[in-house]
C-alpha cells in the first residue's frame, strides 16, 4: 500500500446542523464520505473493547478545488473549514487507509457493518495480547483491595503485607498496572491513579518529599534556646564507640543511644565531651540517654529482651521532660509471603512486640498528664505498624507531622525503612525531622527539632 494522495476533512456547518466530510483524492476528483464525529475523536487510542470509529456515509465527489477552498457553500446557506489535511497511503478499493495529516496519523479501515459503512482505527497491537491485561488488571485490583484493608486495619493476620512500607507497595502497584495497557489504555490510566492515592495515603514519603521545600532553616534559628530541643536518635551498631562521634557536629540537647557501648566509662566520657561538667547520662544494658542537665532515672519491671532507659531530666535551657530511649525486639528475618511460616512468623513477631509496647505505654500513662515527653528509638517496625496502637493514645511520631526529604534509616548505606524514631506528646511541636546518613552505624541518624507549645 504506497499509493499516497493528498487528503482534506472539511467541518461544515448550516445553522445548527455540524458534519464531517472526508475527502481523498481519487484522478481528478475527490472521493468524499460524510462522517459523524471530527478527526480529533478519531486520534483517539483504539482496542478490542473500545474501538475508535465513525459512520462514514459515501456521498458525490467533489471537485479537488475543495483541497484548499474555506469557506460559504451551498449558495451561502452554509460554511466549509479544514479542519485536517495532508496525505494519505489507500489501497485499491479505498478498504485501508493510513493517514498523516495534522491530527490523523493513523491506519484505518472502511468496513460494512449491517449494510452501514464505517471508518474505524487499525486496533493497536497490543489486542494481540489481552490476556496480559486482563491478568494485571485482576491483580492490580485485587491487589490495592487487600492491601487498603490491610494498612487500614492493621490485622495481625495481614502484618506480613504491613511489614513492607507502603511505598513499596504503591510502587509495585504502578508497575503491574502498566501491564493493562495491553487491554485498555483508559483502565490503564484509572489503576496507576488509583494507586497514587494509595501512595499518597498510607506513605510518609510523598508528604515528607514536598515539606522539605517549606522547611526555613531561620525558623528553627528564630525561636529562644529555652524553647527549643534538638534530639538525636542513633544505634551504635554493636557498641562501635566511632559512631557516637557523629553525632557531635549536630549539637544535640538530647541523644538517644541503642546498641551502646559496653564499656560505661566510654559512655560517661563521651557525655563529658559533648555537654562537659553538666552531662547527665542514664543507661540500661542496650539503651541509653545523655544531655545537658540533671537527671533522675525511673526504674520499672520489665521483662529482659525489653531494653528501655527513662528519666525525668532537668535541663540547663530550663526545659523539664521526661524522655525514653528504647529498642524493641528484632524484625522477623522471613519475607518469603509465599510461605505459610512467613505469615505466622510475623503474626506472632507483630503479638510479642505488641507485649513490649503495652509495658512502655503503662509507663507513660503513669507520667503526669502536662509533662512534655519524649521516646525515641530504634523500633524494628514502621510507626504505622499495627503493634504501636497503644503508644498514640499519649504521643506521636514527630516525622509523620514534620518530616522532609527521604526519613528511612535501614540500613545506612540503602535505607528501605524508617524503623528508627522521635516521638512526643504535644507538648513539643515538631519544627523539622530528617535522617542523615553515617559512616559508622548500619542506621542512619533520626534529627527532630522540637519547640516547647504554651
């Protein structure tokens, strides 16, 4: 098919009446067919369950002066406007038509359908492959169904889906849904939407990516040092001294340590290093606390894999809090969801863990209600994990109100995610909290800057 001609489409209007008419040249005339609908409806994307057509009626030829001519016709009553032209590739009987024109760019055919012609869009390739679609389609779907009513409710049943954050999830979702184009390009389009807002709902990371533009650093220098606390939340990766050295440049008012040292005179000296003669530092035998100021250390029965340190501290900026350090008890190893064990394993991991967080919420129901607190620490899960209900009744996850940039922590060197945290009551309000990455932890360093509310 290489016989090329030149093609025009004419939008003529009488009154109230619109149409189309379609002319090809043809020897000296030009073979025309009236059509229902405009060019731009027929550049439309076509496919097995949408095709793209238009009746086209065969009416007289026209003379090929209508290639160029604008305007009145039918002795004035009406007026012809190209709306499209350029050229066209037919076959003999006119059966097949591959335009390039302003807004045709497409193969087509003329078929009879019930004794009516049709000009139709070649269907895209992709037809060739619907059950691609159709499968991407099922999956995708069922897919968000079960993952929205997992994330919502948070069933231990389901904490093997939850374990992974939501943006991997979002981002699989897209992937998948790619795949209907095969079927329907629309449909294609509505999933990858509908997996944006799952993104957007149940991710940190979409918030936290547009707040870091919004974030003045000449805010946190405008409020008084008297109002104001920078902590610092990082795991010393197995006691590795070289760690806590990081930490310095940051000047933190409060340092929260998991996996310390075990050697305490390297603890004490560090704390005597980074706030001098007015060091405060309390320990237990993974966690610890050290800021500028006094401490009394809360002693509380917990159970031996429960590593918590809290004191009621006295500042030297005359801010007055009480403030835990805390690291809960390791993820589950297993992620292979194809295996039963996997499921059970994080079922039963998300119960245990949930045993550690009733222990720390009784604690903070037993601090007085007006006192600011603060708890932070390595966590092992997400902060929207289904074990942390108990905690939100008295504190928040400062990231999720005030985060920026990418917040995960795990590991160091390819953060996936944020099991490391800052939380406090509202008595704080976050200002900015960001992750910084380290040269001597497998977790990144958790920075929250925190005002002091009236």
């Amino acid at each position: 098919m290489h016989n090329q001609r030149q093609f025009v489409i004419h939008k003529h209007t009488r009154g109230d009446d619109i149409h189309w008419d379609l002319m090809i040249e043809d020897g000296d005339v030009l073979k025309t067919w009236r059509l229902e609908n405009p060019p731009e409806k027929l550049a439309g994307d076509s496919d097995k369950l949408n095709p793209v057509k238009t009746k086209a009626t065969p009416i007289q030829d026209h003379d090929k002066k209508f290639l160029t001519y604008q305007g009145p016709v039918n002795k004035n009553t009406g007026t012809a406007e190209i709306v499209d032209e350029g050229t066209c590739e037919v076959n003999k009987d006119f059966t097949r038509i591959k335009y390039n024109g302003n807004i045709l760019k497409n193969d087509f055919f003329l078929i009879e359908d019930n004794k009516i012609l049709y000009l139709q869009k070649r269907k895209m390739k992709s037809v060739k492959f619907p059950f691609i679609g159709k499968a991407a389609f099922a999956i995708s779907l069922l897919l968000m169904v079960f993952l929205t009513f997992a994330y919502s409710l948070k069933p231990d049943s389901l904490a093997a889906m939850t374990f992974f954050p939501a943006w991997s999830w979002g981002l699989a979702g897209i992937i998948i849904s790619l795949l209907i184009r095969f079927l329907n390009k629309r449909f294609c389009i509505l999933m990858i939407q509908l997996w944006a807002v799952f993104f957007f709902i149940f991710a940190d990371e979409p918030r936290s990516f547009i707040r870091q533009f919004f974030v003045s650093n000449e805010e946190w220098q405008s409020i008084p040092a008297e109002n104001k606390l920078r902590v610092i939340s990082l795991n010393c990766l197995g006691g590795n001294p070289e760690t806590m050295q990081e930490v310095i440049p940051l000047h933190p008012d409060i340092l929260l340590l998991q996996e310390i040292p075990t050697k305490k005179e390297v603890l004490e000296n560090f704390a005597a290093k980074l706030f001098g003669s007015d060091s405060a530092i309390a320990y237990d035998a993974d966690t610890a606390i050290i800021a500028n100021g006094k401490f009394e250390k809360i002693e509380f029965s917990k159970p031996k894999s429960l590593f918590v340190t809290q004191v009621h501290a006295k500042l030297k900026n005359g801010i007055e809090t009480d403030i835990f350090s805390i690291h809960l008890e390791p993820p589950v190893a297993n992620i292979n969801l194809f295996s039963p064990d996997c499921w059970h394993n994080h079922a039963d991991d998300r119960k245990s863990r949930r045993k550690q967080v009733a222990i720390i919420a009784e604690q903070l129901k037993n601090i007085p209600k007006n006192t600011p607190i603060i708890l932070g620490g390595d966590f092992n899960v997400s902060s929207n994990d289904g074990c942390l209900k108990a905690l939100k009744t008295h504190i928040k996850d400062t990231f999720n109100k005030a985060g920026t940039g990418w917040g995960h922590t795990a590991l160091n060197t390819v953060p996936l995610f944020r099991i490391d945290q800052i939380w406090a009551n509202d008595k704080y309000s976050p200002i900015a909290v960001y992750a910084k990455k380290t040269i001597n932890s497998d977790h990144r360093i958790v920075i929250s800057d925190l005002k002091m509310t009236k």
